[in-house]
C-alpha cells in the first residue's frame, strides 16, 4: 500500500506498473450499493452490508470505491479478479464488465453457490472455487468438514462447475 493515497490512486498506480490483473473484492451497501470491500467488517467493526452507501463513505473516506468507479479506473486497461464476497448480484457484475467490453479479461472467483449461478448463466466467464476461508471460532467439526472438502475438492469443482481452484492462505495460517 502506498501511504497516503487513496484506494483508487493506489489501483491506478497498479495499472500503470504493468499489471496484468487486479483483483478486489465486491460487496453489498444495505442500499445495494455495489462497492470494493474485502473484509465483512469496517474499523468500527460494522458489516459492510448495514451501510448505506452514504454512511459508508462517511466512515471509509477516500477508501470508499463503488464497483463502478473501479470499473472505470481499470475495465479495458488491464484484466479484472473479481471475487464476489456474497451472492444474489452476480447477473449484475457479469453485465457490468460485459457493457464495458472486458469479459475476455475477466475472472471471478467466490464460493460453491456463487460459481455454480455464474456457470449456469454465464459459462464462458471464467470462474473459481475460492478454498481455504478463514475458521477462526468455527467449531472443531465444522473446521475438519470445510479442511477436507478443500483438500479434496472434486465434488464441489464438479458440482458447481468451477474452472479452477483457488486457494487463500490467510495471514494467520501463514504466520502460525
């Protein structure tokens, strides 16, 4: 991150190093509000869907980005990694991307549920079964059901007709 930019200059900085892709995340605003999110929760600890779009900017500042000004920032100049954090809105972001003429260039990645209604409207974008969510607080048989099926994987690849796989390795699996 460079210090003292904005979200949107630290993705345009990004393009302009000659980055083949960009990836962000995309959220729901309690308005529907599509916006550039990753984590469930702001500093103040609230989830991004109880904003309004509004609230949000008021609390994020120049780190508020809604998905169409990213799109503008980065659609045609480089490709787009979008990973879809809840489901329900991805005809929308699919047709986003297609009116800007960048679904050659586009990879979505998200749950089994997510995938499986983008491969069913849309099989030509290319979409990815994200593995390896965070568990921290997750009951033990919870842990050890979600760890194996992401250590095999085939069912779900198969059942929701993802393209490939991609694994997360959160921080605090990284560090111990």
């Amino acid at each position: 991150m460079v210090s003292g930019q904005s979200a949107a200059q630290r993705y345009e900085h990004a393009i302009r190093l000659g980055v083949d892709y960009v990836e962000f995340d995309v959220r729901k605003t309690k308005d529907l509000v599509s916006v550039v999110w990753h984590d469930d929760y702001t500093v103040s600890g609230r989830l991004i869907n109880q904003f309004s779009y509004g609230d949000l900017t008021e609390e994020l500042g120049a780190e508020a980005l809604t998905f169409d000004e990213m799109l503008d920032i980065a659609a045609g100049k480089v490709g787009l990694h979008l990973d879809l954090k809840e489901g329900g809105y991805e005809a929308e972001v699919v047709n986003k991307v297609r009116d800007r003429g960048a679904l050659d260039r586009l990879v979505i990645t998200s749950g089994d549920e997510v995938v499986r209604a983008i491969k069913r409207q849309f099989p030509e974008v290319r979409a990815g079964l994200s593995l390896g969510d965070e568990l921290a607080g997750a009951p033990p048989w919870v842990k050890l059901r979600a760890r194996l099926s992401e250590a095999f994987p085939h069912v779900r690849l198969q059942h929701c007709k993802a393209d490939f796989v991609a694994v997360q390795l959160s921080r605090r699996c990284a560090h111990g």
